[in-house]
C-alpha cells in the first residue's frame, strides 16, 4: 500500500469514486454488528431491479430516512411513517419494498431474540467463516450459490421479504461471508487469511 503504482481493483469498482470507496473500505468486509447486518439487508432489498450505485447514492438519505437503520424504530412504524416513506425522493419509494423494510425489522427482531443476535443466526450459512473464493473475472462470480439458497429459504420461512437467492448472495458479498474480489484485486489478498502477510 506505501506503492505508488495503482491499485488493481474489482472492475465493477472502477466506474465511480463512491463506488470505489465502497469496494476499498467496505464490500466484502466481514460484518458482526446486527445494525450494519440489519442496514445492508434493507438495501440490498431496496436494489432488486435497480443498480447497486443508484443505491449507494441514496445510502445517506436511507439512513436519515430509517432512523439510523434502527430495527426496534423501524419495526414500530405505522400508516403514516409509511406514507411519509412513499413521499420522500431520497429513497426508493416503492411501496412493497417500503412494507418489506418494516415487516423485516419485526421479523429480524425475531431472529434477534431467539439466537441472541441476527449475526449469530445469519453466519451459520457459512459455518461462521468467510468463504474464500479465487475468481479470475468478474464474470465467474455466480448470481446464487447452495448457501444463498439455503439463506433464502429460511428466511422466507421466518417471514422476510425480497430476500430471494439473488438478493442473499448479493447480501453475503457485501457483508463478507464470502470473498468475491477477483484475484487480480488488492483487497481479494487483504481479506484473504491465507495471503495476507
């Protein structure tokens, strides 16, 4: 990192500096903190059928939005929180996706008190370990995998919505259940155990 050659980087990573600033200090970063687990599991469900960036440009006005991504806050909002919601243009303000943030607070509480911690129930896909993964390009990076399966499965169960496969990988990726930078991309090596130095 004292190098002054470029960094190599995921591609995706390259097409914007809020986008790389995300790549270089968050995604694929493990996460264990139940507000952040609980944050990134509202946006990733507000991004199915949109792209990541425009996400990550309205992350801000998300989390002013969502009292600070606070579960016990956002489980409690009624009618009228949700009609405030639908007319905030910070946010994507698609109904469903506006339900679905509400009833996954209440049912992440759920999880929350029967395993005593969202984190403890979520890492158990991965046997409490990032799966580290060797990608070559961005193009061998599946869109699914029997661990995100799994993780949608029983989230619907539980009640979650817009949890389907695509959204759980996209969920692990970015709270680093699993290392998805490309070989080639100087955090695949920092995150990695087994090549770090």
């Amino acid at each position: 990192m004292d190098s002054l050659e470029p960094l190599t980087r995921c591609t995706w990573a390259e097409r914007s500096l809020l986008e790389q600033a995300y790549h270089d200090h968050e995604w694929g970063t493990p996460v264990h903190n139940d507000r952040l687990l609980f944050e990134f599991l509202i946006l990733e469900g507000a991004q199915a059928g949109l792209s990541w960036t425009t996400i990550l440009h309205k992350r801000d006005a998300y989390r002013a939005a969502f009292d600070g991504f606070d579960p016990e806050h956002v489980a409690r909002y009624d009618e009228a929180k949700t009609a405030e919601l639908l007319a905030n243009p910070g946010i994507v303000r698609n109904r469903l996706k506006i339900a679905a943030a509400v009833n996954n607070a209440r049912r992440f509480l759920d999880v929350k008190e029967q395993f005593g911690s969202f984190d403890a129930f979520l890492w158990r896909f991965v046997d409490g370990c990032p799966k580290q993964n060797a990608w070559r390009s961005m193009a061998d990076v599946p869109a699914r995998t029997p661990e995100s399966d799994a993780m949608s499965k029983d989230l619907e169960k539980r009640g979650f919505r817009f949890v389907g496969s695509v959204i759980c990988y996209a969920y692990m990726q970015a709270i680093g259940m699993v290392n998805d930078h490309t070989v080639d991309c100087f955090r695949w090596k920092q995150l990695h155990p087994a090549e770090s130095p």
